[in-house]
C-alpha cells in the first residue's frame, strides 16, 4: 500500500510486526492452515526457489511500525483468527476460486 502518488512515496507493507506478533516462517503458516481447514497436504520444497546458502537475504519479515506510525492502524485480528476468516470466505465462496489449479 502507498498513501501517495508522489515519485518520492515509499509502500507501507501491512504484517507481523515483532511487537506485534512472533517471526513465523512458511512452513508453520502453512501447518497452521492445514490445522485450520483440517486437511494436511504434502509440503514440497522447490529446490529452484530456495535460496542460495551465501544469498545477502536469508530472513524476510514483514513489519508494520510504520503503516502504524502513519496511520494509526493496528491489527483488530490475530493470525489463527484471520487465518480462520479466511479458510470461510474461500469455503463460501469457492466459485471465485479456481481449486482445481492447486490440486495437480
């Protein structure tokens, strides 16, 4: 998200900031998807995707300090919480979606 259409605007990415949540890495989002939807699934790790051992990124984490700073915005909804909204609306309205494309 961006408040500004100025070349000088920097985005403001809504997420987990440390004070306001734990780090959580992939893998365990998608556990606790599995959990939520009560389903598991295999995890297939792309080789392709992963990064490389000397890569100068090794951990991404999203922080929202500043769209609080800037907007006064704070998460009304937990993660499991969120994550269970979300499992609902896809179940409710699964004609939006295309499931077929994810279960090859």
């Amino acid at each position: 998200m961006v408040l500004s259409d100025s070349p000088s605007a920097t985005p403001l990415w809504r997420g987990c900031e440390r004070r306001l949540g734990p780090r959580r890495q992939v893998g365990e989002l998608a556990e606790l998807a599995m959990k939520i939807v009560g389903r598991r699934v295999p995890i297939v790790c792309d080789p392709k995707r992963v990064r490389p051992a000397k890569s100068e990124v090794r951990t991404l984490l999203c922080d929202a300090g500043k769209a609080a700073r800037l907007t006064d915005w704070q998460p009304r909804v937990g993660l499991e919480a969120g994550l269970e909204r979300t499992a609902k609306f896809i179940r409710d309205h699964l004609v939006l979606y295309r499931p077929e494309e994810y279960t090859r």
